[in-house]
C-alpha cells in the first residue's frame, strides 16, 4: 500500500537517565554526529536563542548591529547588543563542535537563510560581535536594518521542552520532553542524509525504467554548516558561459536530498510517503529526464519538498519532460527556510505541474528559476504547464516573495508566451507577526527579474500585505482575482489541489 514500504535512514537511541532541570541525557556514537533529531516522529528543535514561540515558526530573532561604520560589508561577523544573550554560554569556541547562528543574511532582505557555525564570540564591551566560521551569503546589514539571527547548539541554551543538544565531543546527547519523563518516547537520531540514490553511469548513459511503488522515506539528517550558492559569479572556480549562475546551484556539498537522481530517465516515485527529512525530499541533480512524482505525501522537510536542479545556462538542456502530479506538501524548509519551495525548478522546461497542494513554507509555495543575464533559450526553462494547484500559508517569515514565483526564465523581448498557469488558489500571505519579517511585502504571484513568457488564466489570491500579482508588462492575465471583472464561477475548486483519489489522508 502507499507508502508502507518505510525506508528509515536513522537509529534509535536509548539508554535515558535524569539529568537536571527536568532534562535527560543519553550516551551516542562519537563518531557520528547528527544535525537533527526526531522524537515520536516530530522534530525536536535544536537548543536555542532566543526560544521559539511554537513549532511551526522560527521566531523570535535578534537583529545584528553595525560594529563600526566602516564594517556595513562584513559577512564573518555579527555585532550583537549587550544583554541580548548570555555572554557566559558556552558557545564551543574554537571546538570541534561549536554553536551556531541561523541568520537571514543581507538585513532587511528576507530572501535566504545561512545556518554557520560560530569560531568564537568576542564580549568585550566595544566589540560585542561574534566571528563565525564561514561568510554569509550576504552582508549584516543594510541601510533598512540589521539581519535576523538566532542562536543554537549549545547545552546552556536548553531550557525548553522539545529542544535538544548534541555534545559529540562528550557523546551524549540532552533533550527536555513535554512531560517531564522519557518514557514511552521514541528518540530517532538520523544516521544517513541520503535514503535512495538512483545514479546512471553519465548524462549519456543513465539509470532508466525504475518505479518505486509504495515507498516509505523517513529520517535524513542536516549538515554542519548550510549557505544557498557561492557569493560571487565564478565562485565555483570552474570556467562557465554564465558564471552568475554559481549564485544559484546548490555547492557539492549540499547537493543530495532523501531521494537523489543523477543522470536517470523515466524514473517513477508513486504512492511515496517521504517525511521527517533533513534537507531536500527528492533532489533530481543535472542530467534527468522524464521523471515522475505522483500520488504522493511529502511532509516536514527540512528544506524544498522537490528540487530540479539543471545544469549551468547555455552548457546543455539536460533536465526535462517531469511530471509532478497529485502531490501534498506540507511543512517546507524546517531547518532552511530561506529559498524553501514545495517545488523548485531550476533551469528546466517541458515540465508538467498539477493536482498539487503546498502548505506552510517560509517562503514560496512553487518557484521557476534560472538567471536574469541569460540568452532566451539558454536558460532551458520553457514550456512548463502549472495547472490545479493550491497554496496555502506560505510568506510565513519572508518578505519580496510571492507563493508562486520566478526568476530569470525569459529575459529578451519579445516575450512570447512558453509557460501557463491556470486553475490555482493561492491562499493568505501573510508573515508571522512574530518574525519580525523587515523585508518588502509578500506577493501571490510574484514575477521576478526575467519573469515573463507567461499565460496566467483563473487564478484567485487571498490577503497579501503587497500585490496579489507583481509583473513587468511582459505576460497574459485572464481571469485574475485582482483584475476588474474578475469572475470566481471560473476557479474549478473541486479539481484543484490533490485528487478524491488522494491515497493518504490530509487535514
């Protein structure tokens, strides 16, 4: 049956005993350290600062200040207000295993999340800053504001029920339950972050004609330290046509997800129930063709639920001809909720999109990317068909966004059309009070740098805090609830989002 096949890519672990303050520990392995944890198949939140207001955000956070006046471009240090934190936490300093700082890198731009491990904090009174290990995406701050942060991984930051802490060093681990006792709990630490990984031999000679039919994938893990692209164009220290495109892809490092493809064809994932992951669910890298995901539940991923990642623009149309149909997605980019989608396509074309429901993401609900600098038909990202989708909650805790989104597709005039949209729902878009969000507003369609080529027909969009739909004067609306005239007899609600035959339940 769907999804009964449950492949498990963790361990349990046992063995609790009473620490303090309501806290157990338990002896792991020391040589395998883990990013995430999960307990009776929720996710435990990594011990924090500031604590979260529930489980389903991120929030609250700190904002970085400026150190000096000449520093409004460093990516390696955040300047944080005395008393913000606990200055005597022990922060690993210089360890092989020091705390962290998720942090929306670039001020008030809500656009990507950056999860770094920190080298070492600096607490004198006129520095106040905290030097971390890599360099942010973008920098601290901006003339709108500082960058949201919090702080994690760190024993003296556990002092909340669900949260937990890993000292590998040590080999123990430390979780606060609800309540009050371990008993009866299942603790889960992952043990892989790659359950399926379906490889062909190259781009011209692939793994071909597989189905799985019925699969479980449940428990992947995180990794140390997580930045979206390299900072800069030529970045990726390899010649390219379009080197801005390393700002794009995924590094080597980051590149896999619970289900990963490489260089594959018809491929087929159907009655598939993947969830409880650490990064991506299914990751289709480079070179795929004719990959199908339908009848599925992808839920609580810790990054996108589907990611389509193509090759660099202009070296090769090597990803095409997918089809994504009959899909719930539900709670997107849990541990990355910066550029988190149900569903990323990233320089691919021919693909088909329908019957899908995405819920609950930071972000955007589906997106369509390449690159604004690339030659129309260089960028591979035509004739695409969206149809029947619904989006809810998603500009959770971003801003300039849209819950439908795309980014460079079509770039040249004159804009003929190659991609449609029709029969989708998006529901509010509305960010977390909680969060803070400093960014622009969010958007129900959202039609960024390049985003044009597009016939949009019958598509309603609730409550925003910009535009329903955002768009250079490059694409064709017919029937959009924030046109004049707009008619609801034409949203087809009963065929939108997941089929009657749906082989899982959902709220």
């Amino acid at each position: 049956g769907p999804g009964k096949a449950n492949l498990v890519g963790a361990e349990p672990i046992t063995g609790w005993e009473p620490y303090q303050d309501g806290i157990y520990k338990a002896a792991v392995d020391l040589d395998a350290p883990f990013y995430t944890l999960f307990v009776d198949g929720d996710r435990a939140t990594t011990a924090r600062h500031p604590n979260r207001t529930s489980e389903d955000t991120h929030a609250p956070y700190l904002f970085s200040r400026l150190i000096e006046p000449e520093k409004e471009g460093v990516r390696d240090q955040i300047g944080y207000n005395p008393g913000e934190w606990d200055e005597t936490a022990d922060l690993g300093s210089y360890t092989t295993w020091p705390a962290q700082v998720t942090i929306w890198s670039g001020g008030s731009w809500s656009w990507f999340t950056d999860t770094v491990p920190i080298k070492n904090a600096d607490v004198k009174d006129t520095d106040n800053k905290l030097i971390l290990d890599h360099w942010t995406r973008y920098a601290m701050i901006n003339s709108r504001s500082g960058s949201r942060y919090f702080l994690q991984n760190s024993l003296d930051f556990l002092d909340q029920a669900g949260e937990y802490y890993l000292d590998h060093e040590a080999g123990e681990v430390y979780y606060k339950p609800a309540a009050g006792s371990m008993d009866g709990l299942t603790v889960m630490r992952p043990t892989v972050s790659t359950v399926i990984d379906v490889k062909g031999g190259s781009a011209d000679d692939r793994a071909h004609d597989i189905t799985f039919d019925g699969i479980g994938v449940q428990y992947t893990d995180f990794v140390d330290w997580y930045r979206a692209g390299w900072i800069s164009a030529g970045d990726a220290g390899v010649p390219h046509e379009y080197p801005e495109y390393d700002r794009q892809i995924e590094m080597p490092r980051n590149r896999f997800g619970a289900v990963t493809l490489e260089n594959t064809s018809h491929i087929t994932l159907t009655g598939m129930h993947l969830r409880d992951t650490g990064f991506t669910g299914v990751y289709a890298l480079f070179a795929n063709d004719h990959l199908t995901v339908e009848d599925s539940l992808l839920e609580n991923l810790g990054a996108d639920g589907i990611k389509v990642e193509g090759g660099w623009p202009g070296e090769g149309d090597l990803t095409h001809d997918h089809t994504f149909r009959n899909l719930y997605i539900d709670h997107v980019g849990e541990l990355v909720p910066g550029d988190a989608a149900g569903i990323e396509l990233m320089d691919t074309g021919d693909n088909l999109v329908e019957h899908v429901h995405v819920k609950h993401s930071a972000r955007y609900g589906i997106s369509l990317e390449s690159r604004p600098e690339v030659t129309d038909g260089e960028q591979y990202t035509d004739n695409n068909t969206f149809r029947y989708i619904r989006i809810d909650e998603a500009g959770l805790d971003s801003g300039d966004m849209g819950a439908f989104y795309t980014y460079g597709v079509d770039n040249q005039e004159p804009h003929p059309v190659q991609n449609t949209v029709d029969q989708m729902v998006i529901g509010d878009v509305i960010p977390d009070p909680a969060g803070a969000m400093p960014d622009s507003g969010t958007r129900g369609v959202h039609m960024d740098a390049g985003g044009c080529g597009f016939a949009f027909s019958n598509v309603e969009v609730g409550e925003t805090t910009d535009q329903s739909y955002q768009s250079y004067e490059c694409n064709e609306v017919t029937n959009g609830s924030w046109q004049d005239g707009f008619d609801p007899a034409g949203i087809q609600h009963d065929l939108i989002g997941v089929t009657d035959d749906f082989p899982f339940e959902t709220e």
